[in-house]
C-alpha cells in the first residue's frame, strides 16, 4: 500500500483550518510506530459507518487505543462530542498537507 492517500474535505466541520472541496495528502504510516498526539488532525473511518470518512482533530489521546476527535467548527461538526471516543484502528492517517480547490 501506497503512504500517501488523497481525500476530498467534504463539510464545513473542519472550518476555517479546510473548507468543502479543499484536498488533503494523508500519511497512511504515520501512526504505525507513535501514538497520535493531541492537535494533528487526521483521517479516519465514521465510526458508524466505515465507507464514511471524517476529517477531524485529535482533541486527546484516551488510552493506547482510543481518542476523541473533534471539530475545528463546533457547530457544524459530528465528532466525540456525539458518538464518543474512537478505536485507534479507524484512523486512516495523519493529513499531511492540505490544498485548497
């Protein structure tokens, strides 16, 4: 598998950081030998449906397989806030760079 994976921002959640239709660069192998940190925004898996992706922030670190994820947007965004902490394993990976439309 390729480490770097293009995803398309798709909602207002992550405003005013990304913005609907701005491409991220994800880093597929960047959690493979450290934890996530709190503040790297990331890729992952709804954790209530898995052909989903979000886009969030790590807001912390739960544990060695779990985080909460949030946001940048508090209001416009489904996050921890409402479906709680989330498995290590549906992160996809660590947005390495960012670039507009």
């Amino acid at each position: 598998m390729f480490p770097l994976s293009r995803f398309r921002v798709a909602d207002d959640s992550m405003r005013p950081t990304l913005l609907p239709g701005d491409y991220v660069l994800v880093n597929r192998w960047a959690f493979r030998r450290r934890a996530p940190v709190a503040g790297e925004i990331v890729v992952l898996r709804h954790p209530h449906n898995s052909s989903h992706f979000l886009v969030k922030r790590i807001a912390s670190v739960a544990g060695p397989d779990t985080v909460f994820v949030v946001g940048d947007n508090e209001a416009r965004s489904e996050d921890s806030r409402q479906f709680g902490p989330v498995a290590r394993g549906l992160i996809v990976g660590k947005v390495w760079v960012a670039a507009m439309r």
